[in-house]
C-alpha cells in the first residue's frame, strides 16, 4: 500500500485531541467513506448556515402536539384522513405521522382539567 502525505491549512487552531482524532480517521478509515463523511457534513453545515436546516423528528412531533388540548386531540382523531394529508403534504414520513398520532390518542385518553 503506497502512503501519501496531506497538508491542510485550517482557519481555526486545532487541540491535540482533535489532531490525533483526524489522524485516527484516516489511518483507518477508506477514504471514500471519509470523503462521503465530509460531503454530508459540508451538505449540513451549508443548510445550517442558510438557516434551511430540517429540524429532527423529534422536534417536529413536540411542534406537533405541544399544547394540543384533550378536545382539540379528539377532533385531530376524529378527521385523522385530513389530518394525513396536511402532514404528508408538509413532507412529514409516515413514521413522523404514526407517532404524532400515537401521542394524540394518549392526550385523547386523558381527562379534561
């Protein structure tokens, strides 16, 4: 295996830990997947700096059902298919879906204050 030297100038000052954690990942990592590695990141770090960054699905279901009343739950139930449709048409995946819904039902379940 024929070894090669990178040089990289780095805006910012590297600690000793990070050093030693690049020349880990490229002692044992094939660089195609170091390279698809920095392609996802540089794709993120460009989103996030353009502020077109999706938020995790997490984030999206406590968006979702964040102070969803008992009734306001039973009426998203009751009308669930239109219910569908506004979230598919906001590009949320069927799993995002399923787990909103399973959160209403809990909220449903619950007794009015």
């Amino acid at each position: 295996m024929q070894s090669r030297k990178i040089e990289l100038t780095i805006s910012n000052t590297l600690t000793d830990i990070q050093l030693k954690k690049l020349k880990v990942y490229f002692r044992e990592m094939p660089v195609e997947e170091i390279l698809a590695g920095l392609k996802f990141a540089k794709n993120r770090w460009t989103a996030k700096d353009a502020g077109i960054l999706k938020v995790g699905r997490k984030s999206i279901i406590q968006k979702e059902v964040h102070s969803v009343t008992n009734e306001q739950a039973q009426w998203r139930l009751k009308n669930w298919k239109m219910m569908i449709a506004n979230y598919r048409r906001r590009g949320y995946s069927y799993p995002t879906i399923s787990r909103i819904k399973k959160i209403l039902v809990q909220i449903s379940r619950k007794k009015s204050k």
